[in-house]
C-alpha cells in the first residue's frame, strides 16, 4: 500500500472537493471544455518545470512511496495527475467562493 | 536555476499572465484571495503530507532552507503561481464563452 502515498492523496483533493460540484453546484465538471483548455496550458508549463527540476535535482521522488510509472523526463505520473488535480480542486474552490458570497 | 528563482520567476509570470497578458486581474478581487486561502489551507495539509513522509525530497543547495509545515517556503510561491495561472486561463476563457453567445 505505500506505492500509493502519493497517489492516495490526490485522491483525497478530488473527494473533498466533489460536494461542490455535487451539492453546491459551481458547475466546474459540467463545463468540460472549459477546465480542459484551462489545464493544458498549466499542465504543460509546470511540466517543463518539473523536468527542469527534476534533470536539476531540485527535488526526487521515493519510489517506494510512488507507483512506479514514469514519464518521459523523469516525470512520475502522480506529478502529471498533481498539475490536473490541484487546479481542478482550485476552481472549484474559487467557483464555490463566488457562489457563495455573491461576488465576480 | 535554484528552486528559489525559478519559484519567483513564476510568481512574476503568473502575475504578468493575469495582469498582462489575458487581462483578468485576479489579483485585483477578492474573490480570488478568499479562494487562494482556501487552496492555501489545503496546500500545507497535502504538502506537509508529500515533504514530511519524504514521498518528495529537495535538495538543499537549491532551496533557502526556511520550510513551513515540512516544506520549503518556494512551495508557497510554486503554489500561488499554479493557483493564479489555472484560474486566469479558467476566467479568460468564460469571458470568450459569454463573448459568444448571441
């Protein structure tokens, strides 16, 4: 189960933030075209930045706390699904802040 | 590069990307300052998970050495610039989706 450290908390972020797609209705998952164009960019750019990073050694990865499926770069695949994740969770969160207090 | 430029640099993109560049000016709201402290809250909870398991090392000589919650301070700057980033790109493309309605 430890491979799944990392993995289990993105999992996490998505479960905790699914009431506000679900209950409170900020609408983020319904507009797929939307998040999609938004997280290209994102995605790709902080990418770039991990390969930097990682080919740096700014920072390493535990592979024992990791699945073990690596992306071109050095990149494991839980850095992929954290640059889809995080800003999901993100919009969410500032959907569900103008929903709620009624601001733009 | 050290982790520590390079988390400025894009700190300074991110601004340069809302302010300029797509012209959301979400720094100027507070809509997205309450939705930043929220994701901030979170943050610390799941990176204080990944630094203090050691499921992500960094290596000293490219960081300060000041760490919040496990963590290097560059994580709070690599975070506000991913926060803003995805969130100009999100509010860019609704105001082209209400651009185009009839």
């Amino acid at each position: 189960m430890r491979h799944l450290a990392y993995l289990a908390v993105l999992a996490l972020c998505l479960l905790g933030t699914l009431p506000l797609e679900v209950w409170l209705g900020v609408r983020v998952y319904r507009r797929p075209r939307r998040l999609l164009l938004t997280l290209l960019p994102v995605v790709a750019v902080f990418y770039l930045w991990d390969v930097y990073a990682i080919a740096a050694d700014h920072w390493t990865f535990d592979p024992a706390q990791t699945v073990g499926l690596v992306l071109p770069g050095g990149v494991p695949v839980e850095e992929l699904l954290f640059f889809v994740v995080v800003p999901t969770c993100a919009v969410l969160a500032f959907e569900a802040v103008r929903r709620v207090k009624g601001w733009r | 590069m050290s982790y520590t430029l390079l988390s400025v640099v894009g700190v300074a993109g991110a601004l340069l990307l809302d302010l300029v560049l797509l012209g959301t000016r979400l720094v100027r709201r507070r809509s997205f300052w309450t939705a930043y402290a929220i994701v901030l809250v979170f943050q610390l909870l799941t990176n204080g998970w990944l630094t203090g398991r050691d499921i992500v090392t960094y290596d000293d000589g490219a960081i300060l050495g000041a760490r919040l919650a496990f963590a290097p301070v560059e994580d709070l700057l690599f975070g506000f610039s991913l926060v803003l980033q995805t969130l100009s790109w999100w509010e860019w493309w609704g105001g082209r989706a209400a651009l185009a309605e009839p």
